[in-house]
C-alpha cells in the first residue's frame, strides 16, 4: 500500500481558504439575522455607497479623481434589492449599473471588526469598519476627498437609520508597522498599536475586496514563515495573490504594549464598562501566558482552519465566546469567585440574550440565544437569575450603583496587578499619548478638594431622573445633610424609600451641581423639595438646575480633544452664587459660593470669601478670560445684594436673571 501524498503548499493554502470563506460567510449571514429588520439593508447598501460616486447618492465628493470603487467587488441581486429599499426614487440608477459603476477600484478592501456578526452583537451595535487603501498611490489630497466621503457616509446612516457607523482609513503600510496614528477620539495610538491588530484579527469580517493574508497562514507561523508563504502567491494562480493583502503577520503579543492598552481600556470605561471590564481582564490573561500563550486571534484561527471538525465547526466558533472561556478559565484558576461572577453577568448583559423573556409564537432560537442559553445553563443559572438582569432598568438607584462601584473596582484592580507586573522598561508609550490618556483618567477619577466627582456608571440613559425628591437633615450640631431621592418621595405618606437615595452631600449647591454633573437630572426634570428645607425653595433649586445645566453641562471625558489635554489648563467657566442659604430678607452679602470648569473637564465648589480672590489670581494671567457669572436668589433685597457684590469686587459679573 502507498504511502498517501502529502499536499503542496499551494493546496494547504487553497483548503484554508475555502474554510476562511465558509466561516466569513457564517459570520456575515448571523451579522444580518442580529440587524433590526429594518438595518439589514445597510449591510449591502454601505459598501455601495463606498463603490460608487454619483450627486444622487449620499457620500458623493465633487470633484476629480476621487478614490472610490471597491477591488473584486460586484453587482449581485441582493444589492440591487437592498439599494431599492433604501432608495427608492433612484431605482433608474440600479436597472442601468454600468452608467455608475467606476472604472477604478482604489479601495482594497472594507472589512468589519468588533462584536458584529457574534454573540455579543445587539441592536445598538456600532459599525466599525476598516477601509483598506494602498496609501501610497494616492495624494493627501485625495485621502482628504476620501475621508470625507466616508464621513459624508456615516452621516447618512445616523441621520437615516440612526445606526453609528465608524469609517477607519487604514493605510495598508501603516498596518503591516502597526502605525494607528495618534491617541485621539476612537484612535488608540501608540497605547495598543498590536493588540489592536489582533483584536482585528480576531473579530474581521470581509464585507467586500481583499481578505487578509493572515487568515492562510498556520496559528503558529512565524513571521519568517508568514513572508515565506506570502511570497509563493502568484497572479492567476490558486489562491490569487489578488484576492489578498499583506497587513503584518502577528504569532506573539508584547509585554510593552499591555500598559499603554491597559491604560486606553480604562479610558474606554468612561462610556462602555461591560466591554472594557471584559477587555481589560483579557490583557490581564494575556500578561499571565504572555511567554506560551498565543494571542486569542491565533486559537480562532487554528478553530477555523480544522474545518468542520469538532471544536471547529463553523455553528460554534464564535469571537467573543472564545475571548470568554479563556477569562473564565483564568479567573477561576486564580480562584476569584466573585470576579467570575462579575465577568459573567457583564457578558449575559453586553450580549442582550434576555433569556427570561420567551420567543414569540413558531420563531426558533438563533444561534445567539443557543449559546448564551448553554452558558446559562452551565453556570447554573436561575429563571429569577435571569430575569434580575434581564430588568436591569427596574433596579433601584442603589442597585445600579452598587453595581457600577464592582465594575469600577474590578477595572481598577486589573489595572494595578498589571502595572505591578511590568517594569518601567516594560511600561513603554509616545509621550503625548500618554498624557492625553493620562489626563482623561486623572480627570474621570482623581479625588481633589471640592472637586465634583464623576458617577462610575454601568448605565448611562437608565440613571436619569424625570422627577427627584430633594430633602435636608438639620443634625444637633447644626451641620446640614442634603439628600437627593429618585422619584416622588412627598407623596408616600412620610415614608422615604431608602433604596432610591442618589446622593447626599453637605449643601444643595454641590448636591445639584453633582446630579447635572452625572447626567441624573437636567432642566425638563422636576425638582420637588421636602418641607424642612429652610431658606431654600422649589424656585431657588429651580433656577439653580436652569443655569447649572446652561453653563456647567455633563463632561462627556472620552470626548475631550488632544489638543485640550496637551494645552495647560485653564478655567472656561465660572458662577458666583450668593446668599442661597441665608434669609431672603437679608440686604447684605452674607454667603458666597462658587462653581467653576476646568478646560480639562473638571468642575469645583468653593465657599466662601476667599474663593472668590484665588479666582481673581487664576484669572490675572489668561490672555481671554472666562466669562464669569453671579446668580442671586430671588427676592425684595435682590438688587441691593447685587449692587454690594458688584462694589465690593473689581472682576466683572454677568448677572443671570
């Protein structure tokens, strides 16, 4: 008997890529099922609207050699049914394709990174596409006139659709030497250039053009090997070189890079907790087995080459389900229970299976609700379990809280075993990279005197309040608390539900300025004051909220600009309040308060005097300084107290009526 012939090269590469192109197609087919009914046309109409370049469409740039067309791409019914649907009044354009289709073909590829297509993709699931360009054919110019087609694109979506597509312009060169540009926005910069390469690699979809290289070559290939077979592939032969494009190779991650994302990961909380306390405990797994483990992107890989051999078969591979087991095997050999509980209740809830709630009538599960159904089931889930989490938003603000304090503590944990791990040879960044990070984190958690501190949510939209309860406790010694409370607490017979308290602090004015600060109230909401709550009235805390909001909106601290975070800082807002505590038929200066914000996005209280004369100090050496406000109770004695202020200080006040 013969022995059997081993297979050449040329056909090793052809059966992982008939394997590849199976497990795309999955990965595009569920990417759909996911989509609202209503989205599903977007995933055929967007990388169209990238193809072509016609006044009629949205994403048209007038002008001369504007780079569009996408390579290898073509003209399907499907297309043509998805562009009807969205457009209908230029159906003439579809029936007669070639009057638009481009000659050119300047982008090499568009491919779709992050949870869709995986368990993890929901209805508010962005679009984060790569668009692939050989940067180097193309003038700054032209690159411009590209951006901002896509820009143009993306306005579209959100205007139309509501859904948020993110365009990345991604010079292939630049890929290959993990060179992502700047810290700035979505960009990560120098703080996790390789870790965002394989986090690509690990959850791409190739919507239309060229697939990467990286999905041919073996999980453990070195980047000797990556080159050796890349060079084998010839124009017209099998595979075609055209039908690919050589982004880097990756079989190992590096220590120096853990900080620098450990760092952006924190920074990304301010918005996503699930997704970064998730993120974050995968660097943490990656430092543990950082000498003999691959990076995850390689084990999917290794998954997706053995076909459909079991564990590879296409119906379970899946991304963020891989990412999972690894943290959960990690954290339970470490033997952090409570982590592994707070890890997996942030999957269930960032996956949005709502398994409590039943299918309706004759629809079958998904291959989302099968998998999350098996974890369930695994961890030894309740159908109360389920139905706790899947009513998040009927938890009490306590609840939420409490919740949000775990996440918060278990990102900052992460964050310093990390950091304890690696030497400061290891802790490697561009400089103003880490200072613009730097500076966004010490704004988000740094604890300073009269400071108003950030609210570390998990949710965002569910912590706002229509209508809040505000109480004051006089204590023996004379010292005030102020309460704040969710909902009506007046109208329950003396009765205050605990369990809905917001906040407290030691005076109304930072009791306030701290729930417009955290997004909790904002001037449509209603304020109602309990009884004992001496000089203060409904109105006062009225308008209070009205200027507060006007002039001291929420920080949104991810949205800060590089340049902000790399200038000094200064002060860009500023109101004095007088007299809020006192007897309204006082006549006299008797109370000064002051609140102001920060170019870095910090905002302060002060009391007293003395505030008021560091203000005058902070301002002396600013070329434009901030406009500065004072607001007065109203009140008979409202003019004169204003006149008194006016005299008695040499800055000048707007005054807010």
């Amino acid at each position: 008997m013969t022995a059997p012939q081993s297979l050449s090269i040329q056909q090793n590469l052809t059966i992982r890529l008939l394997r590849v192109l199976r497990y795309n197609k999955a990965r595009i087919e569920r990417a759909i099922t996911l989509m609202p009914k209503a989205h599903q046309p977007l995933f055929n109409v967007l990388p169209f609207l990238l193809h072509v370049n016609h006044p009629d469409l949205p994403g048209y740039v007038d002008g001369h050699a504007i780079p569009m067309g996408i390579n290898n791409y073509t003209f399907r019914e499907d297309i043509a049914s998805a562009l009807i649907t969205c457009f209908p009044e230029q159906r003439h354009l579809f029936t007669n394709i070639k009057e638009i289709w481009p000659r050119q073909r300047s982008i090499e590829a568009l491919i779709l990174m992050g949870s869709i297509g995986t368990i993890a993709q929901t209805e508010h699931s962005d679009f984060d596409y790569w668009v692939c360009v050989n940067g180097q054919d193309f003038s700054d110019a032209q690159l411009e006139k590209l951006q901002q087609k896509l820009t143009l694109i993306e306005q579209w979506a959100e205007h139309e659709y509501k859904v948020e597509v993110h365009f990345f312009l991604s010079q292939i060169d630049h890929v290959r030497q993990n060179n992502f540009g700047i810290a700035d926005g979505e960009s990560a910069g120098s703080a996790q250039a390789l870790f965002l390469k394989a986090e690509f690699y690990n959850t791409n979809i190739v919507v239309a053009g060229k697939a990467p290289f990286w999905w041919l070559t073996p999980e453990k290939a070195t980047h000797k090997q990556y080159q050796g077979l890349y060079s084998t592939l010839e124009k017209g032969g099998s595979p075609d070189i055209n039908w690919f494009m050589d982004l880097g190779h990756i079989d190992r991650l590096d220590a120096s890079e853990l900080f620098g994302a450990t760092i952006w990961q924190l920074s990304k909380a301010m918005d996503s907790p699930f997704k970064s306390l998730l993120k974050i405990a995968k660097l943490e797994v990656y430092l543990a087995n950082i000498e003999l483990g691959q990076p995850l992107c390689n084990v999917l890989k290794k998954h997706v080459h053995r076909g459909a051999e079991a564990p590879g078969s296409v119906a379970i591979i899946d991304p963020y389900g891989l990412m999972f087991d690894q943290l959960i095997s990690h954290y339970k050999s470490q033997g952090q229970k409570e982590d592994v509980l707070l890890l997996q209740q942030c999957f269930y809830l960032k996956c949005g299976a709502k398994l409590s709630e039943p299918l309706p009538q004759g629809q079958k599960p998904n291959f989302k609700r099968k998998i999350i159904t098996a974890y369930a089931k695994a961890w030894g889930w309740t159908r109360s379990d389920l139905h706790y989490l899947d009513n998040q938003h009927s938890w009490s603000f306590h609840q939420k809280l409490q919740f949000s304090r775990q996440i918060h503590r278990f990102l900052l944990k992460c964050y310093r075993r990390i950091s304890a791990q690696l030497t400061p040879e290891q802790q490697v960044m561009d400089v103003k990279d880490m200072t613009v990070l730097g500076r966004r984190l010490s704004t988000f958690y740094s604890k300073k005197a009269n400071k108003i501190d950030f609210l570390r949510r998990a949710f965002d939209a569910e912590s706002y309040c229509e209508r809040v309860t505000v109480s004051l406790k006089q204590l023996k010694n004379g010292e005030q608390i102020w309460r704040v409370y969710a909902g009506d607490q007046l109208s329950k017979s003396g009765i205050v539900d605990e369990d809905q308290k917001i906040s407290q602090a030691d005076n109304a004015i930072s009791l306030i300025a701290w729930c417009v600060s955290s997004r909790i109230i904002d001037s449509r909401t209603q304020v109602l004051l309990d009884y004992n709550s001496g000089e203060i009235s409904e109105l006062d805390l009225n308008d209070l909220l009205k200027h507060l909001c006007k002039h001291f909106p929420p920080v949104k601290v991810s949205a800060l600009t590089r340049n902000q975070l790399l200038a000094p800082e200064r002060i860009i807002s500023c109101m004095v309040i007088v007299n809020f505590p006192t007897l309204r038929q006082k006549a006299n200066v008797e109370d000064i308060s002051m609140i102001y914000s920060t170019s870095w996005g910090e905002t302060f209280v002060c009391h007293g005097e003395e505030s008021l004369d560091a203000l005058w100090l902070d301002m002396q050496d600013i070329n434009n300084p901030a406009a500065c406000f004072v607001f007065i109770p109203r009140g008979n004695q409202h003019s004169r107290i204003h006149g008194e202020f006016i005299e008695n200080h040499a800055m000048s006040f707007t005054l807010l009526q």
